[in-house]
C-alpha cells in the first residue's frame, strides 16, 4: 500500500483549519486548572491547552492542542501535533499529523492522522476506528477495533472484535482480543504465541490496485466522512468567531444573485491566479505574488465554507419557508450542516458536482462581498476638511 494517498486526504482536511487557526491572531490559549467553563468551549490558536474542565463540548484547532483537564462532553479537535491524555465524557473525534492518546473515553474514538499512539494507560468504553499512517495501540478498548493504516502495531486489551486493513500487522506477547482478529494484508501477520485471541483469525490479500483508499472499506469510509465533518465544522466556526458580522450576512444574503456568484466564484477562481502571475513576473512583484496566493488560498477555504452554510441554509429553507435564518446560526446548525453535506458528497458524481458547485458558489459570494466594500468606501463623500485658523474677533 502507497504511504500514502491516504495521509495526503487527511493533510487536505488539516491544512484549511491549521490555517485558519493561525489567523486567528492568538499565539497560546489556556484554560487553567482550576477553570471551568459551563458551556460549549471553541478556540483556534497556533498552541491550544486545555488543564481546566469543560462542561459542553470542545471543539479545538491549532498547530499543538492538548487537553489533560477533563471535557464532559464531545472533544474534536485538529491540528498538527494532538494530545489527549484527560477524560473525555462522550466522543472523541480527532484528524491530526501526530497524535497521542492517553486518557479515559467514554464512549467512541474516530481518529485520522499520519502517526497514532494509544498509551497504555489509554482506555475507550466504545468502538474505536482509526485511519492513519502508523499506528500503535496499548491500553484496553472495550468495543470494536477499526484500523486502515500503512503499519499497524497491537499490543492491548480489546473487549471485541479486530478489523484491520494495511501492509504490516504485528499482534505482540500482552495482546488480548476476545473477538475475532480479521486483516487484510498481502503478507502474514506477526501473532506473538503469547498473545491470546478468543475468536477466529482470518487474512484476505489486499485489493490490487494503485488507488488503495478505494479499497479501505468501511472503516475508512466512516473515518474520512467523521474528519471532513470535523474540518468542515471547527472552519465554520472559526470563521464565525473571527469575522462574525460578515459571515452572518453572507448567509443572510444567500438566495440573493445565485447564478451571478456562481459566475464571479468561476471567474475569480481563474483570473485570481493569473493576475498574481503576472505580478510575479518582475522581482519586485514576487513577495506580492506570495501575497496574494496565501490570500487566495484562505478566501478559498473561507468561500467553500460559507458555500457549506449557504447550502444548509437553502435546505432549511426547503422545509421550512419561514426558517429564522439570523438567530439560527449556531452550533447545532452548524453541526447538522457540516453533516448532511459530509453525507451528500459522498455520493459519486453527485457529491463532486456538489462541492464544485459550493466553493464557486461561496467564493463568487465571498468575492462579490469584497468587491462591494471596495466599491461602497470609493462611493464615501470625503469630509471637508476643518480649518484650523482662529476665528479673528473684531
């Protein structure tokens, strides 16, 4: 199996957060031990820690994020360095480049990242699934394992059965699985003696082919929908935390001019690079040209996301004529947003017909809305200007 494919989808959803989070103007976020915080917590930084307690959900984007206080509710989090070792009330959710997990969760674990470690202090009361580069397990899960991954390395206590999927399968001495241990691997996996297996064990050689995350099967399929679904949600949010006034009327706005933003996203798209080429082709130009890429990018990401909303929003709207769109941007639309979209592009032809359509959609938007703040301040009569002369008294 290529190393991988795989990992360049989960950099593809990192990357637009990392991104993000790095705009966010906030170089360290803290919440302290002895803090609380009553409600849902969601922060964007480049270093992200979490010592206190949460007593909602927290969802976490930066380039380090650790959390080893407790969170009574959901954590997702993504970023590129991730460590978990406080306990999580409900589910975890994670898609990050390194990732360590040494905590209690109570519930299920979906994780996505180029290196994953369970501890072996690491405990999950649910199913876990993991889709990763390398990925080693210790510590006891009660549920189902899940793994795609290039290696995979087990040496745990897992109460169900072992589903794995990759190129190197070692099961060591302290292994104990009560169900069944199936892999699909196009070589033998190293079973320890002394490792005990309480069902079957089954191998099926790897699918040949060149595009192996075709073939991933289940695990993958609902590793990657839970990442994108993640991704999708913490852009959304830190767009809403970072520029709420104008996000709020982008969605406001969006039955207005559909097939005009459609043309201005399929326009801009185009000539933006084009135009910072051109920029590029003198010395002087060239940090203008880096410029206006990075500037590209993030509008990018920012106008997909808002394509996402603007999407929700049309559905809604759909049902329900009459749907409130000003004080119904929140959390739990955001989250169902995030998923019926995560969902709906799942589907072949339709989905990628879909996500084309959103991000021209949301950046023609995104660009129309930029383009008209231009165009208002050039329009703004300019004050005249005070004199500064005493008035002569005669």
């Amino acid at each position: 199996m290529k190393k991988y494919i795989l990992i360049a989808a989960l950099a593809a959803l990192i990357v637009p957060v990392a991104a993000l989070a790095t705009t966010a103007g906030n170089q360290l976020y803290v919440l302290d031990p002895s803090a609380t915080t009553d409600n849902d917590l969601i922060k964007a930084a480049e270093s992200v820690l979490i010592e206190g307690v949460v007593k909602g959900d927290a969802m976490l984007a930066g380039g380090n994020v650790k959390s080893t206080g407790t969170i009574e509710g959901d954590l997702l989090s993504a970023g590129g360095n991730i460590t978990v070792s406080g306990t999580v009330g409900q589910n975890l959710r994670i898609a990050g480049g390194n990732i360590e997990i040494d905590n209690v969760t109570n519930r299920n674990l979906s994780v996505a990242g180029g290196n994953v470690k369970f501890a072996n202090s690491a405990k999950v009361l649910g199913n876990v699934y993991i889709a990763g580069g390398e990925v080693t397990i210790r510590g006891e899960i009660l549920g189902n394992v899940y793994v795609a991954a290039g290696t995979v390395d087990i040496e745990g206590v897992v109460g169900g059965n072992v589903i794995v999927m990759s190129e190197d399968v070692e099961i060591l001495g302290n292994t104990q699985i009560a169900g069944n241990l199936e892999y699909s691997s196009n070589k033998e996996a190293y079973v320890s003696e002394a490792a005990t297996i309480g069902g079957t064990i089954t191998r099926k050689d790897l699918p040949a082919s060149t595009m192996p995350t075709l073939h991933l099967g289940k695990s993958f399929t609902f590793a990657s929908l839970i990442y994108f679904i993640i991704s999708t949600l913490l852009v959304i949010l830190v767009l809403w935390k970072l520029a709420p006034a104008l996000s709020s009327s982008m969605v406001v706005t969006t039955e207005e001019k559909f097939w005009k933003r459609l043309l201005v996203g399929l326009i801009a798209i185009i000539v933006w690079p084009l135009v910072a080429i051109v920029v590029a082709i003198t010395l002087v130009g060239i940090p203008l040209f880096i410029g206006a890429m990075a500037l590209y990018v993030l509008a990018l990401i920012a106008g997909y996301a808002y394509g996402v909303v603007m999407f929700g929003v049309w559905v809604f709207k759909l049902f329900q004529p009459n749907f409130d769109v000003v004080n119904n941007q929140n959390l739990r639309f955001f989250l169902i947003v995030a998923v019926v979209f995560s969902v709906i592009r799942l589907v072949p032809v339709v989905g990628a017909l879909l996500s084309l359509v959103t991000m021209l959609w949301g950046f023609g938007a995104l660009v129309s809305h930029m383009q008209d703040k231009m165009n208002h301040k050039k329009e703004e009569p300019k004050m005249p200007e005070q004199s500064t002369e005493t008035p002569h008294i005669a």
